[in-house]
C-alpha cells in the first residue's frame, strides 16, 4: 500500500504514487485503482457458516450423542462391576488360604462353627457360628453390617421377600473399609458345612441384584474357593438349602434361588446362553 503525497502525476487512467519507506523511495503504478480496491475488499472476505448450517450439525452431534453416550456409560459400568468382581474373588480366595494356615491346617468347612450356644426366646438353646466373626478379622477393619431385608433383588429384578432373605442371607452380615458386604449362610451343615459367602462387591452402590453386582461363593472340603454355578463343580457344593446353584442365572426363571448361580459365569466371562459368548458384553442385560 502506497503513501500518497502531492507529487501525484495521472496519465489518462493509471496513477503514479509515491512509497515512502524507510529503506528507500520508489514510484508504484496502480491501473485502475478503483478496480485495485474493489479486488481487494472482495478477496479479504473470510468463509464462514451460515446459521442453518451451524443448527444442522449441532442437531446431528446431539442425535450420534443420544445414540451411544449411553452405551459408553452402561459399558463402562460393566467393566468396572467385572474388576470389583476379579478382585473379590481374588482376595476371598487368599482369605481362604489365609484361614487354613492360621488355624492348624483347618479351613472354613473344618473349622469348629458351632461352639457359640445360646438360648432362644423360648427357652430352647441355639447355636451360632463362630465362622463369620473369625472371617471378619480377615478383611480390612470389618464390622457387623446392620442391614434388613428389602434391598437385595433376585435376578429377574424382583426384591427377595423376607423369608428368602433370611434363607440366604441371615447367618451374620459384615462389611469392611471399602463398603462392600459379606453375607454368611450355612445350609445344610450335616452334609456340608462350608458355608456360602456372598458380596455385594460394590456396597450401597446400585443395582444391588444378583448376577450384576452380587455375587455368591463357596469354600471346598479340600480348600479351594469356588463361585457357585458351575455344574461341572461337585453337586455337594452348589447345594444351599436344599436348592441347586446350577441353572439359576437366568432373567425368566421362577425360583427363589434365582441369580446365585451366576457367579461362576461373571467370573469366567462366559454367558449361560451361550458359551462362546460373553457375559458382560452379551448377556448382562
């Protein structure tokens, strides 16, 4: 762009101006002039997106959002349910040799339960198994968990009724430092007296419902930790109450047992319906 002085000389339509610049001084013809600003008005305009434009493409991020922002979350969910579970079982496990080694090569189904007596109400005397206390000092600073029926559901969602609760659930409730809940029932101690463990891995924290975030295990006679529903498993250890294990993780099924076989397929990542598929990617609803 020239400085334009006095010293201007037309010569019918081209202009001569003078550049004043620091370095040195020169003359600069501009033809037409007019059309010169015209060309560089028009070429300075910068490209930009009209209203409507800006309105459509927000419409469709917001539509691909609805789309799989929640599957990300509800996947995301799954996996972080599967490590809490992984790590369960893991430390349930080291307890379970832990307890072997502390108490003179006895464990859980070994161990003297019933030491414990007391009298009932009516006058007739009780035992209470000394078994969840002892386990309890296994976990980090656990304590009595205070929790009533009415919060656990079964694995087609329905909350199980206060008699099925104390089914499987009543024979002493713990809880330790990272919330989650440990929940004893001895069934059937005169055939087999290894109790069942359940967790709830991830404490308060919703769904609370078997077969997503409450999950069943078992110690063997031979000093193994099993999660229940396996049916390759010795039948003796997925027997509670009378009831089998086997065949429970299932979203239609008409039992009070339903979902505490599920354990062994979330842990192994194998979907009853279907084992070549997974369970938390294919059959978690």
């Amino acid at each position: 762009m020239c400085s334009w002085f006095p010293l201007l000389v037309e010569r019918s339509r081209e202009r001569v101006c003078l550049n004043n610049s620091s370095n040195s001084q020169s003359l600069i013809k501009v033809t037409d002039l007019t059309s010169y600003r015209l060309n560089v008005l028009t070429t300075s305009k910068k490209a930009a997106f009209t209203l409507a434009e800006i309105l459509i493409t927000l419409g469709v991020i917001g539509i691909v959002a609805a789309m799989t922002i929640p599957n990300l979350v509800q996947n995301y969910e799954k996996k972080l349910l599967q490590v809490q579970l992984k790590k369960v079982y893991s430390e349930l496990s080291q307890i379970n040799q832990l307890f072997a080694i502390d108490h003179n090569g006895e464990n859980m189904c070994e161990f003297d339960q019933y030491s414990n007596t007391y009298y009932d109400s009516n006058g007739h005397i009780q035992y209470r198994s000394r078994l969840p206390e002892e386990f309890a000092k296994y976990l980090k600073k656990g304590t009595v968990a205070n929790l009533s029926s009415g919060r656990t559901k079964m694995m087609d969602g329905n909350i199980f009724p206060l008699a099925s609760f104390g089914y499987y659930f009543d024979d002493g409730k713990y809880t330790d430092m990272q919330g989650r809940f440990y929940y004893f029932e001895f069934s059937n101690a005169e055939t087999n007296k290894c109790p069942i463990i359940t967790v709830d891995i991830n404490g308060l924290k919703k769904p609370d419902k078997m077969g997503y975030d409450v999950f069943a295990f078992r110690p063997t006679i031979d000093g193994r930790l099993i999660p229940l529903g396996n049916k390759n498993a010795n039948p003796s250890d997925n027997i509670m109450n009378n009831e089998s294990a086997v065949d429970t993780c299932k979203y239609e099924l008409n039992a009070r047992n339903n979902g505490f076989g599920c354990a062994y397929f979330a842990v192994n990542d194998i979907s009853p319906e279907d084992e070549t598929k997974s369970y938390w990617k294919n059959f978690l609803k």
